[in-house]
C-alpha cells in the first residue's frame, strides 16, 4: 500500500477484473476506499474504483467505476464508467457509460452507449458518439485540455 497525500491507494496483487461484471460488483484493480481524500491527476491503464472523495483528473483504459460514497470534482475519461455516487465534471466513456439510480452527475457526457436507471440525475450536455469517434477523441485529448467546461456545483441553502 502507498500513501499519497491523505488517501490510500490499494494495488491488488491477485488476478485484476477485466470485465464490466466484475467492475460492477465493485473488483478493481486499483482502488480509493471510503474515508479517502484525494487532489491529483490519476493515469490508469486497468481498472479503477473510488469509494473516497477525489479532485483532479482520471483517465483509464479501462473501467471507472464511482461507488454511491464518492464524491469527485474531476474530469473522467475510460473506456466504460459506472457511476453511482457524485461526479462534478465531465465524463468520456469510449465504450460505454452507466449510471446506477444514486448517480448525481454533474457535467457534460460524451459516449456512444448511455444507461441510465430510474432514479439517477444528470445535469448537463449529453452526446452520443460512434464509438470510433469517441476513440479518436480519447487520443487526441491526452494531448489537449477539455473545451467544455462542466458545470460548478452552488451549496443549497436549507430553508
């Protein structure tokens, strides 16, 4: 295990999840637990499931998977993201996005698969891409900063 900053990070050293079922069942090959803070820029190449609080950036060639205790602020780009927790910030699934029913998403989409379950809340853009576009633009984008901004969260006031 490695500590960076307040979080910690957990590498599995057995057999990684390589499929949706198993990110969806909540195997990662890396992963942030609950309780975790963490600011940064986060570059994967397997799988990668957050239950902590995270600001920064994620990309993966893999699978993301937001658990319903998260809370990000970040800009998320995989290959297929779930989402059942909080994300402020755009998300790019090249394959595939999943928004569970506790999923409040904050931000622009860009993919060209979308489920959503009754009960998940999305605030922002939606686009829908083939997938040979959206894996051209994966590319090109590790090499250019986002264009479109995701919209800020503003705190409710209790009435």
């Amino acid at each position: 295990m490695a500590q960076e900053g307040r979080a910690w990070v957990r590498k599995r050293i057995d057999a990684a999840a390589s499929g949706p079922r198993e990110a969806a069942e909540g195997f990662a090959a890396t992963f942030i637990d609950h309780g975790a803070d963490f600011d940064g820029i986060l570059r994967l190449t397997e799988s990668f499931r957050i239950d902590g609080e995270f600001r920064g950036s994620i990309e993966s060639r893999s699978i993301v998977t937001v658990g319903e205790s998260a809370g990000i602020e970040a800009h998320v780009r995989a290959r297929d993201v779930i989402v059942a927790g909080a994300v402020v910030g755009n998300i790019t699934a090249t394959r595939q996005l999943t928004l569970r029913g506790t999923a409040r998403v904050h931000g622009n989409i860009e993919t060209p698969s979308l489920e959503i379950e009754r009960g998940a809340m999305l605030n922002g853009s939606t686009s829908m891409v083939r997938p040979e576009v959206a894996a051209r633009r994966g590319a090109r984008a590790a090499t250019s900063p986002e264009t479109r901004p995701a919209p800020r969260m503003q705190p409710s006031s209790a009435s």
